[in-house]
C-alpha cells in the first residue's frame, strides 16, 4: 500500500512540477502513468469517512504570496520530504498532494 501512496504522490508531483510549482523531478521518480484524481473522487471518499491527508506542494514563494491556505492540509516543498511523509502514515491513508 505504501508503494500505491507513493505513487499516487509521484504522480501527481509530476505534473505539478511540470507546471512551475517546484523544481522538475528527477528521471527516475517521474511517474509511469498518470494518477491524478478529480475533485468528485475527492469529495466522495470525505463523504464516505476515507482518511484523506492534503498535501500543499506549492512553490515557497507561491505558498507565501498567497492567503489560501487548506486547513489542515500539510505542508511539504520537496520530494524528500513527501518520501519522509509517506513513511510516517498509515497504509491505509490516502494523499491528496495539491498546487494552486
């Protein structure tokens, strides 16, 4: 289970990245295919009770310019740090990793 969080997380860092929120990936993280999730999936498993952690990815300067902030949500600007992360939840947890 901790392989498919990891996953999930690469993945969608990946994009992220790819869009200027952080620095690129480097090759051998890049995902193989693609994990994002819609807000509808989001919003279905808070409904059904899913332990759901949001992840803010944001560039640093990104994150202090702005006054959005997802309660709640953990903050972590680089992959070491979602990889330290994802070490410290349960299996069974799922990660919503995000970038305004």
């Amino acid at each position: 289970m901790r392989i498919s969080l990891l996953l999930v997380v690469v993945a969608i860092l990946g994009g992220v990245f790819s869009m200027g929120c952080s620095k690129e990936l480097p090759p051998e993280k890049k995902p193989t295919r693609d994990l994002r999730v819609s807000a509808e999936t989001v919003h279905s498993w808070l409904t059904k009770g899913r332990d759901v952690l949001f992840v803010d990815i944001r560039a640093e300067g990104d994150w202090q310019a702005s006054n959005e902030q997802l309660p709640g949500a953990v903050r972590v600007h680089t992959y070491q740090g979602v990889e330290n992360l994802i070490q410290t939840l349960s299996s069974d947890r799922l990660i919503v990793a995000y970038c305004t």
